[in-house]
C-alpha cells in the first residue's frame, strides 16, 4: 500500500540532512499537504519542497513536533522487520558493554526508535510508549521481543507525560507472562529489586550506572546521606560498597520500603535508615541537629522540565546543593546530579563553585559523569545528552 505524502518547506530538509529525526509543524508546507490531512500515527512518505525523497516518517498532526522520521530508505516502513533489525543493533550495543542482561535496552531516537524506550531486567521487559507513531505499532514491538527474546514477561508501562501531548490515554498493562511485585535485576556487581508496575517510569533508572560505581569507590567506612533517594539506586549500591550506615531520603514511604528491602537482601538493612519527607525540609531539619556526612548523594527528580522553568529550578539546584554542602563533613563528598535536559552542565558547574563559595568552601570536581553506555547519544539531537554528575570534594576555605 502506498504512503500518502509529507512536503516540507524551502529549507526545511537542512535538519534532517545533518541527521536529525524530528520535523517541526511549521516546517511542513501546508498548502501542498495539509497536515491535517494525516491521522495519528500514520506514516508518510517525507519529501523535500524539491521533490527529493528523504525517507519515511511517522505523523501527528496535532503535535509541535509533528514527525519523526523511522527510514531514510523508502523502503523500509516501521514494521516487525524493521523493529527486529534495530532492536538487535541496540542489544549489540549493550551486550558489548554489560556483563548482565539489565539495562536500557532501546533509548527512543538514539537507536533510531523514536518514541520507544525499552528496559530490560533479565528475561523481564518493560516497554514504554510515548508517540502515537509508535503505538500503533504496539503490537509489533511485542512480536518483535518475542522475534529476539524469550521474555519471562513483558509489560507495558504507557503512562508518561508525553502521552497527554501525543492525544493518548494511559494506561500499565501486563502483556505476557506473569510480574513479581519486585523485579530482581543487577547493577554494578549489586543485586536489587524494583517495583516495575508501581514505581517511576519503568520502575528503575539505569542511567546513573557509571556514577554509582565511582561512588562505590569513596564510600567504604563512610557515612552517607542520599538525598530523594527512591528506592535506593545509590544509597544500597553504597551499603554493598562498605559504607558504615546509609540515611536514604525521599517523600515517597512505599519507595523507602523497596530500599529497604534492597538494602536487606544485601544484608545491609541493619546500616540503613529511612528518612521520609521532602529532602529540602529534611536537610534544614538535619543541620539543626548538627547531623554530618562523609558523603552526601544530590539526585533530584528533574527541577527543569520545559525552558521556562530554567530560573526557578536553577534557585532550586542552588538551594538543595548548599544544604547539602553545609551537612558535609570537612573534606566530605559532594555527589551532584541532574536529569534536566536544560540545565546546562557548566550551569550545575556554577551552582557548585558559587554556593562552595557562599559557605566559604573549596570545592575541587574530581569525577565527571554521564549517562550510560545503554543511554547512548545521538550527535545531531542535543536533547538525548541530558544527564550529568559531579563528584566534589568540599574543602574548608583556603
């Protein structure tokens, strides 16, 4: 069946040639094709306004970001073929870099599945769908899992942000086979378990992998704070490392409970403490009782979703890393991270110097860290390089 076609304006093609997927609503001419002649979902044959073909895409007409291109190749439509060949290329990737099957499989546009993120944990997946191209090819991404896989189970977890925008419904759903309450899976050498259907996103962040296994290098004997800590990521990886006693953070008590039990199946529940409440309180209520940590764990939840957000999150950056400063024994270890796309790495640099500064503080960044090896980065889409971690030894001033 032949694909009805998108034109794009003058000029509008630039983009896509230097290899981004996206295509703008107002870059497509609307004269010669109506957007609003597409259906959700539906996919289009792209042409440049000369004529020239520059490959398949998938279309929301009601969306900013109206397209995104699946094929440079005519040829290849966003199929279970297609879904096969490029989730076999991603677990390349990951197989060459991890040890064990628990990772980010698919990272949406960085392997060339936009509006797909899959996670694996063993022979468990957990797939997330946030475009409306992409779901109407649910069906044949589960095909294509079983096609590679032989999933013990694989769940649905279609209830992102975006989907709102997309003009979808949400919804979790269990597809396959049958799901433990907590999943079991392995990060840097650690045994863990995480809430697949309740938790945030896929119930786990694989992202922070790298930086939690430098951290696992400064904490043996330590006493450590982490901050907005869900269930555990960095704060058990820490208790597994040999910290003396670990105080995890977060507002969510059913959250608190799974670091719980992550830090007892690594027979540390007797070093862990759980503190529940909003972090910036619980900081101002820890500097009043004089409370000091070796090292201290900044991971919040992203204080910058959209641009006009940048101000009021930056104050927020600045304000929870100079309570953790002040918590900071002499010579501690500041651990500071960010999700926010649009907090710019020279920017939490800043909020680092500046608020050290304040409390007349030295702070030397010894480690600098990025998103994993199964969060890879797509050189022309600025917006898939979003995480960043700062280690920051915290020096009286001198």
């Amino acid at each position: 069946m032949s694909l009805n076609t998108l034109i794009l304006n003058s000029g509008a093609d630039r983009r896509l040639r230097a290899g981004h997927v996206w295509i703008y609503s107002n870059e497509v001419d609307n004269k010669r094709s109506p957007l609003k002649q597409f259906a959700p979902g539906e996919q289009v044959l792209v042409e440049s306004s000369q004529g020239k073909a520059m490959g398949i895409a998938y279309i929301n007409p009601n969306t900013l970001i109206c397209g995104r291109m699946i094929s440079r190749d005519t040829r290849y439509r966003l199929d279970r073929s297609l879904l096969v060949h490029r989730i076999n290329i991603a677990l390349s990737l990951r197989e060459a870099c991890f040890d064990k099957p628990c990772y980010r499989l698919v990272f949406g546009d960085s392997d060339a599945l936009p509006g797909l993120v899959i996670d694996r944990f063993f022979d468990v997946f957990v797939v997330q769908i946030s475009t409306a191209g992409m779901e109407a090819a649910v069906d044949e991404v589960v095909a294509a899992l079983n096609k590679i896989f032989t999933p013990q189970a694989i769940v649905l977890r279609c209830d992102g942000k975006m989907r709102t925008t997309e003009g979808l419904e949400s919804y979790i759903e269990v597809v396959q086979g049958e799901v433990p309450e907590l999943c079991p899976l392995e990060e840097n050498g650690v045994p863990l378990l995480a809430p697949i259907l309740t938790g945030q996103k896929t119930g786990w962040f694989y992202d922070h992998r790298d930086s939690r296994a430098e951290m696992q290098r400064h904490v043996q004997g330590k006493r450590v704070l982490d901050l907005f800590s869900y269930v555990g990521g960095w704060g058990v990886q820490a208790l597994a490392a040999g910290a003396d006693e670990v105080t995890c953070v977060d507002a969510s008590e059913t959250a608190l409970e799974v670091a719980l039990e992550n830090a007892r199946i690594n027979n540390a529940d007797d070093r862990f403490v759980g503190l529940k409440g909003d972090a910036f309180d619980t900081c101002k209520a820890l500097i009043q009782e004089q409370e000091r940590f070796d090292v201290i764990v900044v991971d919040p939840p992203a204080f910058i979703a959209r641009r006009k957000d940048i101000k009021n999150g930056e104050r927020a950056y600045a304000r929870i890393n100079n309570m953790a400063m002040r918590l900071l024994k002499k010579d501690g270890i500041l651990i500071s991270a960010s999700c926010s796309m649009h907090l710019e790495r020279a920017s939490l640099i800043d909020i680092i110097r500046s608020n050290a500064r304040e409390l007349d503080r030295t702070a030397q960044i010894f480690h600098q860290g990025h998103q994993g090896a199964d969060h890879p980065v797509h050189p022309a889409i600025p917006e898939t390089d979003y995480l960043k971690s700062f280690s920051v030894r915290v020096l009286p001033g001198s």
